[in-house]
C-alpha cells in the first residue's frame, strides 16, 4: 500500500496575511497529485473551501475590529451600531478611532420595522469584525487537519480525511462547507447526503 500523504499547506496560526488566488490554486496542485500528475478533485474541492473562507476572513480582517456595540434607539427611532477602536474618543491622524452605522430595517413597502430593526442592530453588533476573524481563522484551522490523503493499494484511489481516517469529504468538511451551500458554484460533492 502506498500513502499519497499531502504537502504541508500554510496554517492560520497569529496573523498570517490573507491567501491570495495563486496561493489557492497552489494549494490545490500542491495538495494531491494522484492521477498521473493531474490535480485531484478532492484537493479542487478542499481549496474551495478554503478559499471560502479566506475572502470572508478577508473582509473581516478589513472592516474595524470592534468591540461593537448596539446603543439604544434615540428618540427618531434610529438604531445606532458604534465600534469604538483603540483610543475611543483620541484623534489619530485628523479623525477619530470610532465608526457610527445607522441599522434601518424596513418592510417590504419601505416602512421602518423598530423591533426587526433593534435585532438587526443586535445581530451587526453581537458578531462584530473580531468575531468573525475568529470563527474563519477556526474554520480554516480546521480545515487544515481534515484536507485529503490518498491510497493506492490497487485502482481505484482511495480518499480520507487527513485527521480522522474517515472517508474524504469528512463530516468536519461538509459542515465547513455547509455556510456556502447557497453559491451558485457550490460543489456537488460537498452537499450533505
């Protein structure tokens, strides 16, 4: 039997910089290269996740961190997200280290909904930038210890999860998946049975 192990793909461990498409597509030939030198579908299938992940993490990385926090509406109705950076209140460079969002939350005729509204302010507030570097940043550590392997004792080429030994896609790697199961390229492979 011969185990086609995989190369060592980049961590996320700290602050790493974000991938960038060359970085996913040599992910995915680095990966596997069982069939004769071709890239292999569940390596495709493991850097599109991955990648997934990465331009949400991106954006993440790009908005400011927060702590965020929904203010009670004023007396217009108005629902008000505010993060307050390092230095609440202290200029840096002309402006303040602070970002105000207005939530409006309407109907479908245009009328202001107050209690989806304050939810909406809630929700913006309650998963703000530094939580969600964190969720992505576990995500893609996850996906790192359940990428693909191979085995070739006689045709056909066997796939399992890296980690568990479990069949490849793994359970960890659907459910990865599962957030983006609405694209209109989400892989047929990835979808839960």
């Amino acid at each position: 039997m011969k185990d086609g192990g995989m190369h060592d793909s980049p961590g996320v461990a700290g602050h790493r910089p974000p991938l960038t498409a060359r970085d996913v597509a040599r992910l995915a030939n680095d990966q596997s290269t069982a069939n004769d030198g071709k890239v292999s579908r569940p390596a495709e299938l493991h850097a599109w996740v991955v990648a997934q992940w990465q331009a949400k993490l991106d954006v993440a990385w790009a908005a400011t961190p927060g702590p965020w926090e929904a203010l009670a509406q004023d007396s217009d109705g108005q629902n008000t997200v505010l993060s307050r950076g390092p230095g609440d209140g202290e200029k840096a460079t002309g402006a303040f280290k602070a970002v105000w969002l207005e939530v409006q939350s309407h109907d479908g005729n245009w009328n202001i909904n107050l209690d989806r509204q304050t939810a909406d302010a809630d929700h913006i507030a309650a998963f703000d930038p530094a939580f969600a570097v964190a969720v992505c940043e576990s995500a893609l550590r996850r996906l790192e210890r359940h990428r693909p392997t191979f085995v070739v004792d006689e045709p056909p080429i066997i796939w399992y999860c890296v980690d568990q030994g479990d069949p490849w896609p793994c359970p960890e790697v659907l459910d990865d998946a599962s957030p983006f199961a609405g694209q209109p390229d989400f892989p047929e492979e990835l979808k839960r049975p």
